[in-house]
C-alpha cells in the first residue's frame, strides 16, 4: 500500500512539473505576442497621427481654393448684378 501511495505521489509531482513547464511556455509565448502587438499599435497610432496631420493640411480652404485655380484653371463665382436673372 506504500509503494503505490509513494507512486502515486511522483506521478502527482511529474504530473504537476508538465503543467508548470507547459504554463510557462504559454506565458512566455503570450507575453512576446503582448510585446508584438504593443510594437503595432505604436505604429498605427504614429500613423494615425500622420493621416490626421495629413487631412488638417489637405483640407484647409486656402490649399483647396489653389489647387482650384492652380491645377483646375477655376476662379471664384462673380456676384450677379441686380436684376439679371443669369440667363
């Protein structure tokens, strides 16, 4: 009854052993993805950054109003004068 209780116990710690050695993998391997996904949101936020900071510039009325006249040869709408209906 002794050999087997004695048996059992090793197996009990063997058994414990794997799961720690299987538990600690999982977490180193986890961890490194934690640190790769880390590494891609810097990288989306800095571009994310650049987008905005590229739409604050693209959009302003002065760089549309000369791109309009530079590249597309447009010029501002001249008021009608009263009493002309534009035909």
């Amino acid at each position: 009854m002794r050999v087997a209780m004695l048996l059992l116990l090793v197996l009990a710690v063997m058994a414990t052993a794997v799961d720690v050695a299987l538990t600690r993998h999982d977490s180193r391997r986890m961890f490194a993805e934690l640190q790769k996904l880390r590494q891609a949101r810097l990288a989306l936020d800095r571009e994310w950054g650049q987008l905005l900071l590229e739409q604050a510039t693209e959009g302003t009325h002065g760089r549309v109003e000369k791109i309009a006249r530079e590249q597309l040869g447009m010029q501002p709408a001249r008021p009608l004068a009263s009493g002309d209906s534009g035909q």
